[in-house]
C-alpha cells in the first residue's frame, strides 16, 4: 500500500494527466558490499596495498508503467535513477530511461538503453545484476581498461544515450533488437580537417530464448563520422570506427547452469593503424540447495594485437579473471553473499575490475593483481 501511495502522489506532483496511467510501479535494489581489497606486484609503477571499504554495487530507485491506447497499442515509459548507497549520494543519469509505444509490431523506445551487446553480457553474467568486483566486462570488449587501468566498461557495455531502439515480436523463441545513438557532436560544415565529427552508433542483436536454451549474437559499430582523425598512443584519441561482435550461449539443466561468451573488438583510428582485442568468459553456477547457490567465472582478455602505438611490439598485455562465491536467498528478494575475485595482469597490462575497481589514492602500475573478498547484502523491491 505504502509503494502504491508513493507512486500517486509522485503522478499528481508531474501533472494530473497521469493518473490515466493504466500502472505505476516504483522498484529498485540496494546492493551493498564490505571489502577488502588491493592491487599488488606492479612490474612498471606503484602496487596497491590492502585496503578496506564499503562499495554499492549499482543500486538504483525506478519508476515504470504502461497506458492501454487501445486496439492493442500502450504507451510504455521507465525512469532510474542510481544512488550511491555507502555515501547517499544520488545521480539522475546513467540508467536505463525511456518512453515508448508497443503494439503487435514491437516495442519503439526512445532515451538511454542497455543495447543488444550489453543485454547478452547481462543474461550470461552470474553475478546478480552483473555488478561488483568480478564480472566479466572487466575484460570483455575493454581495452583501455588494460592501457590505461580506467576501471571502467567498454564502449558497448555501457547504455547507449540518446538512442531510438527497435524490439521485435518474439516468433518461435527468436527476437531482433536494433538500437540507434546520436552523438550529438556534429561539428561546423568547415571545420578544419581532422577537425570533422557527427558520431553515430548502432547496436544490433539476435536472440533465441527456448527453454533452457539462451542464445544471442550482436554486432555493433561506432563510427566518429570522420576518416582523418588521426592515431594517439592512447585507445580513445583520434578513433575514427569501434566495431564489435558478441556471442553469447547459455543452458540451464535446472539444478546447474552455464553460460559462455566470447567478443571481438576491432579499434580503426583512421590512419592506417588499429588494435585488436579479443576476449571469453565461461561461467557457472550450481544450487546446493533451494537457498543456496555457488558461482564461479574464468575470463580471458588475450594480448591486444595490431600496428597503433599503444599496442605496437608489446606482448604480455592480456589478464585473466577469475571470481568464486556464495549465494544464499533468505527470501525471494534479499540475498547474502560472499565473492572473492582476482584480477591477474600480465607484466605489460593493468586491467582493473570494471564495477568496484581498486582506486583508493592514484592508479596502480602494470602488472599489478587487483583482488578482492567482498560479503554483502542484496535487496530487490
């Protein structure tokens, strides 16, 4: 009653229009964690030595809902919004937002999307939401992570702003999804050269959901809108075109599962040097009893290759990722766990983990091993 009353009064403070909405539902998780971790055996640079912290994974507040328009058609909308639960900070941006309309044809949404890359890496990841120290885009389609210890998510596993997205029916299991982005970078008609921009993505992926089967493959592209950009010694200066493939497949045998995934990068730079990177990830998890389930993940990012500066005659620059943990539902929506990961970089890399990377005071060197035990509370609403 108390949510129900929320999601009323929030409708009429927007305007009184809303109370048309056929259903208004406020959800959200807190996911929070104690931890200890630490980044040590740097080869070039400093090692990170063990600290303690409380990290929230990926929490979020969110509003959804649907308006029957008739003849089949409803207006559908979503809005999330992320709070820092260690700090109590709130952010407006970075989650999923939209508004759109599903009918017989589909669903048409417009706002910031989890694209069809993305949503495969989500559906095969066994950490719950896919978020904390230990998930597997770390490493996957995310080299700059490796270069430059960003800590953060490759470029087609973070959402997509300002995309239109086009979901499919679903015939026989099968389903297409296809999302647009504008950069919103369009420089003047005579900007100097090398100067040029007008970004655009696109995000393509086709899924096969039967049973215990759960198949996916994805293909997406950014293109900078200019072919003379130029080549930095760094991934992210002067990228001309980022093109990715996504496979993902996964069974369910009820008591087990196990999931597999594996991604290719190609970064052109627009001046006849690129780097490839490519990387899997296997995963599983097993219920050892109706409560109770353990997980555990083995990532590769193998050696970035290619003719670009920052790669160029470099060898020892990939990582291995491997997560192990405990997970036992006291009800239907919270969950106790326990995860221990560690992040092994060759000599010449320095990935970090993705979600809940090891910062503290400055960056770690090459080389250095991120790891971490991390005991926590998820709770879904």
């Amino acid at each position: 009653m108390q949510k129900k009353l929320i999601a009323l009064a929030i409708a009429g403070l927007a305007s009184s229009a809303a109370f048309a909405q056929s259903n208004v539902t406020v959800y959200g998780v807190a996911d929070l964690t104690f931890e200890s971790v630490s980044a040590t055996g740097a080869t070039l640079g400093a090692s990170k030595g063990n600290f303690t912290r409380t990290n929230s994974n990926s929490s979020y507040v969110g509003f959804k809902g649907t308006e029957d328009l008739g003849d089949g058609l409803k207006a559908v909308f979503q809005i999330e919004t992320t709070f820092t639960g260690d700090t109590g900070v709130w952010s407006a941006s970075g989650r999923d937002s939209y508004v759109g309309l599903a009918g017989g044809f589909g669903t048409v949404v417009l706002g910031n999307l989890t694209g069809p890359t993305r949503a495969i890496g989500n559906r095969m990841e066994v950490l719950p939401g896919n978020t904390g120290i230990g998930n597997a885009v770390s490493l996957l389609a995310n080299p700059l992570n490796g270069i430059a210890s960003t800590g953060t998510t490759g470029t087609f596993d973070t959402r997509l702003p300002s995309t239109v997205a086009y979901i499919s029916p679903t015939f026989n299991g099968f389903n297409v999804i296809l999302g647009y982005s504008s950069g919103e970078n369009k420089t003047n008609n005579n900007a100097a050269a090398g100067a040029a921009l007008n970004t655009k993505t696109f995000d393509l992926g086709v899924n096969y959901v039967n049973g215990p089967i759960d198949l996916g493959f994805a293909h997406g592209k950014v293109d900078s809108g200019s072919n003379s950009l130029g080549g930095g010694a760094t991934i992210g200066t002067g990228v001309d075109e980022i093109k990715n493939n996504r496979f993902g497949a996964a069974y369910n045998f009820g008591v087990a599962k196990v999931t597999f995934q594996y991604n290719k990068q190609t970064i052109d730079f627009g001046n006849g040097t690129d780097i490839d990177a490519k990387s899997y990830s296997l995963q599983g998890s097993f219920n050892v009893s109706s409560s109770g389930a353990l997980i555990g993940s083995y990532t590769v990012a193998k050696d970035l290759t290619g003719n670009n500066a920052a790669v160029a005659g470099i060898s020892d620059n990939g990582a291995k990722l491997v997560t192990v943990g405990y997970l036992h539902n006291l009800s239907k929506r919270t969950t106790v766990k326990a995860i221990y990961s560690r992040l092994s970089n060759d000599k010449n890399a320095a990935y970090n983990f993705a979600s809940g990377g090891v910062t503290g005071t400055g960056a770690f060197g090459a080389g250095a091993d991120p790891k971490g035990l991390a005991l926590g509370i998820r709770h879904s609403f």
